[in-house]
C-alpha cells in the first residue's frame, strides 16, 4: 500500500492541507502564552493562624497542634510543617500531584472548623488558608517612597489603592506587602499613673471599646419623608481617643491623654522595609496558573502611570522587580537558535544532494512541522517557554529527517533514470514503512515520559508531547507535501549536465561510499571484534554514569538573588535593623547589583530579614549569578550576631511543602523526643559545618531566645482572689499590642492597639508595677503573687509532620555537586550513630535529587521496553528490535563522556538528552534493516549481502540525518546568553551521543543483525519452523 499515492496525484488538496496546518498553528502561536517554564502545579495550601502578643511554644501547643491533629486525617497529605514564632503560626500542607487543589481546599476549611473548639478563646479571627503554587516565583515587585509620608501611610496606599487595583489585571493572581502595617491608633499607657489613680487596665480597654462603635442605628420617617440616624459613635484618629474619659475618681474625669500617650501609628511597630536606600513599603505580585507572563507584566507597567497619579505627590512608584526582561531575552535567545538550526539544517541539505530545488523540498517540512505544532501547544494548554522551545529547537533536525528519507531515496531512483513522477511513488512506498517505523517508535520514547509521575512528569510533560507532535506533523508533511513537491519539482536526470556543487556531491557521496564499503568488508570479516566492542560499551556505560558527577537541574541565572539575613535567636527589632542595614549598603555597592529591596520582622520574626538582589543584565556584568554570590560572600563584612545567606534565584523551586529555608538544599530533623532532639541537633550542625563540600550553613546555634517565665503562687492567688484568667489577662492587656477595637472607614478597617509604654517593656523588672484586681475589687502588685525567672528559650518552634523538628540550611562549596555534597553528609550523619527515634531527612531541592536519582535507571529500562514493544509490533519480530536497540549503548557512552570530559554534570535535561539519542539514534539501523529486509524478501539476497547492500544504499541518508541531528542541536550547546544554562547540558548530551554512535554503529549494527539472524535461524530450526524471509512482512 502505498500511503503517499493520492497525495501525489492531488497537488492542489496537498497544498492546501499543509497551508491549513500552518494556518492553525500560526493562530495558534499568538494564543500561547509564556513563561520560563512549564506550569507545574504542586498542590498546597497555607494555612495563617496569629494571636498577638503569644510566645512560640504557646502558639505550637494551642494553635499548630491541634491544627495538625486535623489536618493529619486529610487524605493524600504528602507533608505537613508548621512554624510558630511570636504571635504567629503558619501550617503548610503539601498534597499529592494528583490530588484536586479545590478538594483539598475544601477539606482543609472543613478541619478549620473542627478545631474551633480546641483553639484558644483570645484569637480575634479564626485561621485563613490560601492555595500557593510554591514553584512560581513573584513576576513584580514595586516599592512604594515618600520623603513626606509615614511607612503605614504608605502601606494603606498600597493595600486600598494599589492592590485592589492590580488585583483586576488580567493575569494577575495575588498582591501580598511587606515593609509596614496598616494604620492604627496606638495606646501607650503609663502603668504607675494608673495604679496611682486606681485604674485597670481592663477599665481602659473596656472604655475605649465602648466608646467605639458602629453598629446600625434604623431610621425615623413620617408621611412624606425618612432620617437614617446616624450618631458620633465612630472615633478615628488619635486625637478623638485622648479626651475619652476612662474613669473618675472625686467626681474629677480621668480622661486617657492624662494616663496615656495616644498617637496615630501602625499595626505591628516590628516591620519595616527598603528600597535602595529609602524606607519603603513593597508589593509582591504573582500571576494566575497559566498565565502570560509578558503580557501581565506589560499590563501592570500600562496600568502604573494612572496608579502614579492618584498617588500623592510625595510617593513615589517603584519597580523594584520585573522578571519579564529576563524572560523575553531568554525566548528571544531561544528563539534566534531555532532559527540558527533552521538555517544549518537547510544547509546541510544543499551540501548533500547539490541541488537548489531539491534542498528546498525538505526546507518546507520543517516550518510546515515546527509551526503546526503550535496548534497542538495550544490545544493541550501548554506555553512557549524554555523547555517547549528547546523540543522545537530539537525537532528542527528531527522533523527534517523524514523529508530528507523521502527526498534522498526518490531523488536516487531519478539519477537511475526514473521519471520524477514515477520515483516519487517507488521511492515513497519503499519508505513509507521505514518512516512509520522511526516515528512511531521515536513517539513511544517521548510519550514514555508521561507514565514516570513524579517531578519529571510534571516538569518534562509540555517537552514530551510538544515534540511528539512536531514529529507527528512531520510524518504526515513527508507522506504527503515532500512526494508531491519530489514529483513535481524534481527535474529528470540528464547525464552530463551537472553543475559543479552537483558533481563535487555525487564525487564526495561516491568517496565516502567507497572508504566506507572497504571498512565494513573489513569489519564484517572481524565480527567477534566488532561485537566485542559492542560489550564493552555497555560496560563503559554503567562506569561513567557511575563516575559522572549528577546534580538535580542546572543552576540558572535568572537575574535574580534572594538573600536571608537570620539574627541570632532572641535579638531585638531595634538591634536587628542596623545589622540589616550593614548587609543592605555591603550587596548595593557591588557593581554587578542594579537594585535591593527586602523587609525586616513582621511574620517572620524580629530577628529574620528578606532581601530581594536585582542583578544588572549578564551583557552588562560579564559574570553569572553564582559567581556574584561568591564574590559577595568574600567581601561581606562581618557581622556579630547576625548573618547573610544569599542565593541564585531559580525557575524552578522546590521544598514547598515545608517552612521556606534559606538555600535550595536543607536536611530536616525530626524525633517525637524533643528532649533527644535538642540533643542531636547541635552535634549535626557542628559535623556538617565540618564538611569542606558544605558552604553558607544556616543553622539555630542553640536555645537563646530570652524568655521571663512568671511563676504563680497559685496557693496565695487563691487567698487573695486572683486566678489565672485574670493574670494572663493583664499581662496581654500591658504587653502584646492588644487590637483592643476596630476603627471602619468607607476603604479599609483599622485597628486600636493597646499596651504599655514601650520604656515599661523593656526589663523584666517592669513586671512588678503591673497590678491585678482581685474578687473583691481590691488592687495588689503582680509581685505579692508571683514572681519571673529569666531564661533561654526558642524563638520558633517547628513541626514536621507533627513530630518536633529543626532545619539546616546549606550550600554546595565551589565545584561540588548535589550528589557529593548530600553523600558527604550522609557519611558525616552515619558516624555520629544518632538513635533511631530521630530521623534525618532530605528537604528542597536535596530530596527532589534523591528521588529522581533513585528512579533514573528504571525510566530508561522503561524507554527502552517502550521501543522494543513497539518495533516488534511493526516488525513481527522479537529479534530485529534487539539489532536496533545494539545502537543505543553507543549514544550513552558518547553522551556521558562528553559531560565527563568537559567537566559538565548530569541532571535532569542530561536524562532528557539520553530520551532523545534512544529515539534519535534508532534511526540509523532502521534505515539499515528495513532496507536489508526487504531485499532479502524481494530480491532473494543471503543476510550478509542483504545487510551490506542496506548499508551502502543508506549511508547518505543517514549521514544526512545525523548531521542535520547534530547541527539542529549545536546552538544549543554554543549558546551562551540568557538561559543557556539550561540549553547547553541538553546540547552538550545530544551531540556527544550522536558523534560517538554514529562513528559505531555504522559498523555494530551490521555485525549484530548478522548474529542474531543466524542465532533466529538456530532457534526457528530448533522450533521446526521455516524461516524464510518472506515470511517476516511487517506490519
């Protein structure tokens, strides 16, 4: 059967097909939207949690646990941390791949309300959640300034102008601030005026809450008309609140301002942010899932100039962030080595066959393929970004393939003297398997990709089936477009009339025949040899994945760090800024640095500070990211207290299940014995700051949080009526930034906070002029019923999984890899001979390493198994797919000695490469064996002629096949600007591989077709049953 034939007989309705393929993908292309990566959606939600003024271990046993117990019997919960730090907890849940985000969701809510009963009376607001998508990184940050404005002045700008508006732009998924808190009234009170005029501290909040209010007050109406009532029961700005009378003694009115200092202030006074070199409040925008990052980025910069002018003339809009630049230099870098591959493509083609119309046959099919492939992009949802692209990159030299097998083989029938017409259909049905067989079996290996679940699914998912179909598309362009065009564009061949790139083609092509022929006779009389060295190759093999350093994916530069500054436990807002502030000025004086924003407190405690490193464009700084980090930590100055952990911002992020650390790679501890784990803990620390392949450690050095434990003689309380209530009570009134009531305005709610002079909040010693009301009304100092004692304590308590938990962050030193790195810390983890009951575990980035090192061997069996079905599918035979799988050895070998030899490391795109040989290099024996099958079939040859003649016949084509492969993937490897680093390993696999294999095969393949049809005979002879050739017809 002959599958090109109506193609080549209908011209017109040919044309049109590939026109309407181009036509869909061309509308497709404008739909697609972009970004660095594929989406890849890790399901988890983060659950808030605060209660002002509590301490860590108060906020882990009354709030996180019992917030875990019930999130604990949600099913597929793959991990569950939480953090407790002052007033605040934070549980993150981390599902499944698999698992419904809106189920979950739903199902979180649902143990919200569960655990209402357990949670403690005094929080003013039930626990939020919100679905995060861990592995999108912020696409904008803008910082808000002003020389006249106040820090919470801005942050309302920020949250009922600004944020709500941005909100509204398309694509936008989330506005989160940082650097202050909202505006508040703040009430500072003097603890020894009121014990002097005999005032609690509950008679003030009391008062000021009933001074403050906002409830519905109806209307009045008679025949004709209606009054809505309205009354001066709303108190707003801190002027209304000092003359309110809280109380009076001699029938005098003891108003607030006579035992208070009454300001307009903030929230939370531990929050500040910067940047540059002004204060500032920032917001962090995120995109929706699937969003297009350019197009969302250039609809908030339109929006900004309104958004500047209904700002006041003093505040100033920033763009402290914008990722889109670096995005769109790496497309555009992707985009020109497409088009460089393209290019040399179609240049290896003239080169060959010597022949203008000729090259421009299978220069057609590669436009028609690429650009059709957008309509499938588009269908499955997918975007154009840096791994879609480089599946288009690759299957320029792919997609070619085809049209050049159709084109060399119709092409050799015109110079035997065939008409163009009748070679088109000869040459098309002699290949026409041949193409099925290549194609169908090249799909079976990318498609293979989508039953590995896991991260690799996930991440290679876009990749896979983006170049399925490019060669799809391919397949159907050279059954149908390329006979047509071959047919109809090819002239007849005319003895004597050649030009002279024409003759210089036919005398190389004769040549290369010629030294060719002369080495297979040798090869084929020295097969045990041959064979021999086919072995040893698979030996080879397993000993250089074995020595080849692996990593998880490689390290880009995105234009981007993230630095942590982590105070030591227990350090002061006030102490913590000046440090901050030595960090800022050392990274902002750095010449590779364009910009610096960050926050210190708020969440995330007084001692811990966020910075955000805007990198000047890679043109402009000649060095990587990586290499300004290093550069950075050599001139850092030191600081006591406190230190600075910086690193390279990534596309892809994981570790997003666990409390966010400060580097990619961190190692987890976690014992139900929290007194074994207070014990372990240092001794891991201390052996992993021992390892020479460890750098930049981030871990708690100790319990030295400050703690003033009140200790209660509940037996003289009891005398003198005072219980427990009435203790924690005044001590949250004086000391926790009580929000004690809620001023509404028409755009926003703010809070009234209460507590004691900062100067009474500053010594322990204070405590004892805090004074409680007993039963009977009478007044005592704190001190007749208790008294503190000073000690060392966390500053955060962390869960993982509900067990107790610490983290260590860490670095790999300079040339160190994950795999060195995270087995020196297992050889260091092993001697110390910790007991079973604490358990260490991998987190980040280390644990998706492991993972997927753990599974590597088995995907490629896997690939392997997927392409020997399908061939002896096609082949109705259990040994030629064993002869064209003897070809893959060879890539391997070529794969990962060049990573070897030129110091590379192998990752997750080195493992995509291996897919691609395993589909690319098949290629070369099913030329060899489909042609040697069907001479044996039709034209009665003996094996060893059958194979010969296949291939001498085909080393044109495969030549050209490969060297197109190889040109196709050569930019990728010579890149060197934006996103190159992700590009190049791919490159580097693809091309060693195809070097070495093709040198190999040309001559393993023949040798083993030989063998294993002499072992079929032996076995089909020992069956009893015939083995004629004829009898082999594939499907």
């Amino acid at each position: 059967m002959n599958l090109s034939g109506p193609f080549i007989k209908r011209p017109v309705a040919t044309m049109l097909l590939s026109l309407a393929i181009m036509l869909l993908g061309g509308v497709s292309f404008g739909l697609l939207p972009v970004s660095p990566l594929p989406q890849m959606d890790f399901p988890v939600i983060v659950v808030q949690a605060s209660l002002p003024g509590a301490s860590p271990e108060v906020m882990a046993s009354t709030v996180a646990t019992p917030l875990e117990r019930s999130f604990g019997a949600i099913a597929g919960v793959n991990t569950m941390s939480s953090r407790s730090s002052q007033g605040s907890t934070r549980v993150i849940l981390q599902f499944d791949l698999d698992r419904d985000i809106n189920g979950a969701a739903r199902e979180v809510q649902a143990a919200i309300n569960a655990s209402r009963n357990l949670l403690p009376s005094g929080m003013r607001s039930m626990p939020t959640y919100k679905k995060v998508n861990p592995s999108q990184a912020p696409i904008m940050v803008l910082s808000l300034t002003s020389d006249v404005l106040e820090k919470g002045q801005l942050y309302d700008l920020a949250s009922t102008i600004l944020s709500q508006s941005l909100s509204q732009v398309r694509g936008v998924g989330e506005v989160q601030i940082g650097g202050s808190s909202l505006p508040a009234v703040r009430i500072e009170l003097e603890p020894q005026l009121l014990n002097q005029y005999g005032v609690a501290l509950d008679d003030v909040r009391n008062a000021i809450a009933n001074a403050n209010q906002r409830r519905p007050k109806g209307s009045v109406e008679d025949d004709q008309r209606l009054w809505q009532i309205q009354a001066n029961d709303q108190l707003e700005k801190a002027r209304d609140y000092e003359p309110l009378i809280i109380h009076y003694k001699d029938g005098a009115a003891l108003r607030l301002k006579d035992v208070a200092k009454v300001s307009d202030g903030v929230e939370d006074r531990y929050n500040s942010g910067f940047f540059n070199d002004d204060a500032a409040v920032l917001l962090v925008i995120n995109r929706q899932a699937g969003a297009n990052i350019i197009e969302t980025v250039n609809e908030i910069k339109a929006q900004l100039p309104a958004l500047q002018a209904v700002l006041p003339a003093s505040v100033k809009l920033n763009l402290a962030m914008d990722r889109s630049p670096v995005i769109k230099a790496t497309l555009h870098e992707a985009e020109m080595t497409l088009l460089i591959a393209v290019a040399l493509v179609i240049l290896v083609v003239f080169l060959f066959l010597g022949n203008f119309r000729a090259s421009v046959i299978p220069t057609l099919a590669v436009p028609v393929s690429l650009v059709g492939t957008f309509a499938v992009m588009y269908l499955y949802g997918f975007s154009l970004n840096n791994l879609s692209l480089m599946a288009l990159i690759l299957a320029t030299g792919l997609v070619v393939d085809d049209a050049i097998v159709v084109l060399e083989n119709i092409s050799r029938h015109i110079d035997e003297g065939i008409a163009p017409m009748k070679a088109a259909y000869l040459g098309a049905k002699e290949v026409g398997f041949t193409l099925l067989s290549m194609n169908v079996s090249l799909v079976a290996v990318f498609l293979s990709i989508l039953f590995m679940g896991g991260i690799i699914q996930s991440l290679f998912r876009e990749f896979s089936i983006t170049l399925a179909a490019a060669i799809v598309v391919s397949l159907v362009v050279s059954l149908t477009l390329t006979p047509m065009l071959c047919a109809r564009w090819l002239k007849p061949h005319t003895p004597g009339q050649e030009n002279t790139l024409q003759r210089w083609s036919r005398c190389s092509n004769e040549w290369m025949v010629g030294k060719y022929a002369t080495s297979l006779d040798w090869v084929l009389r020295h097969k045990r040899l041959t064979l021999f060295s086919l072995l040893v190759t698979i030996g080879v093999n397993v000993a250089l994945y074995v020595v080849v350093p692996k990593t998880f994916m490689p390290q880009q530069d995105t234009g981007q760090l993230i630095g942590f500054v982590r105070g030591d436990d227990g350090l002061s807002f006030s102490v913590m800024q000046p440090k901050m502030e030595i960090f800022r000025r050392a990274v902002l004086k750095d010449t590779a640095v364009e910009s610096v924003a960050g926050f210190i407190g708020g969440n995330n405690g007084t001692n811990n500070a966020f910075m955000l490193v805007r990198l000047k464009p890679i043109k402009e700084r000649d060095i990587s990211a990586q290499k300004v980090i290093e550069r950075l930590r050599k001139e850092m100055p030191k600081v006591p207290g406190a230190q600075l952990m910086l690193m390279a911002d990534q596309d892809l992020q994981f570790g997003g299940g666990r409390e966010q650390t400060t580097s990619q790679y961190s190692y987890i501890l976690q014992s139900g014995d929290l007194g074994e784990l207070r014990q372990w803990y240092p001794k891991v620390v201390s052996a992993l700051r021992a390892l020479p392949e460890l750098t930049a450690i981030d871990a708690r050095e100790g319990r030295g949080a400050q703690q003033v434990t009140l200790v209660v003689d509940r037996d003289q309380a009891k005398r003198l009526g005072v219980d427990m209530n009435m203790v924690t009570a005044v001590l949250n009134n004086a000391y926790s930034q009580r929000q004690i009531s809620t001023i509404y305005d028409s755009l926003n709610q703010y809070q009234v906070v209460m507590e004691v002079n900062p100067k009474y909040a500053r010594d322990p010693i204070t405590l004892n002029q805090v004074q409680v009301i007993t039963s009977e009304g009478a007044r005592i100092p704190l001190s007749t019923i208790a008294h503190y004692e000073n000690s060392l304590e966390d500053d955060r308590v962390s869960h993982e999984g509900q067990f107790a938990s610490e983290s260590i962050s860490f670095d790999m030193a300079e040339g160190v890899t994950v795999e060195q790195g995270t087995a020196a810390i297992e050889r260091a983890i092993a001697k110390l001979g910790m007991p079973e009951d604490v358990i260490v575990k991998m987190a980040g980035t280390a644990d998706a390493f492991a993972a997927t090192q753990k599974g590597q061997p088995f995907m490629i069996l896997g690939a392997l198994l997927a392409v020997y079905l399908v061939l002896g599918v096609l082949y109705e035979s259990y040994i030629h797919p064993l002869t064209i799988l003897s070809t893959l050895p060879s890539a391997g070998v070529g794969a990962l000695l060049s990573i070897y030899v030129l110091g590379g490391e192998f990752s997750l795109i080195s493992l995509l490469g291996l897919f691609l040989l395993i589909g690319v290099v098949k290629k070369n024996a099913i030329l060899m064996i489909d042609l040697a099958l069907q001479l044996e079939r039709h034209q009665g040859l003996d094996p060893l002629q059958s194979i010969r003649s296949a291939c001498l016949q085909r080393l044109r084509p495969i030549l050209m096949t490969t060297l197109a492969a190889i040109l196709g993937a050569l930019p990728l490897l010579l890149g060197g600007a934006e996103g190159s680093e992700m590009r190049q390993p791919l490159g580097l696999t693809i091309i060693g591989g195809l070097v070495f294999s093709q040198v190999l095969t040309l001559y393993t393949t023949p040798v083993v077709y030989l063998y294993l049809d002499r072992l079929r005979h032996k076995f089909n002879h020992w069956r009893g049953v015939r083995t004629d050739a004829a009898l082999e017809t594939p499907l």
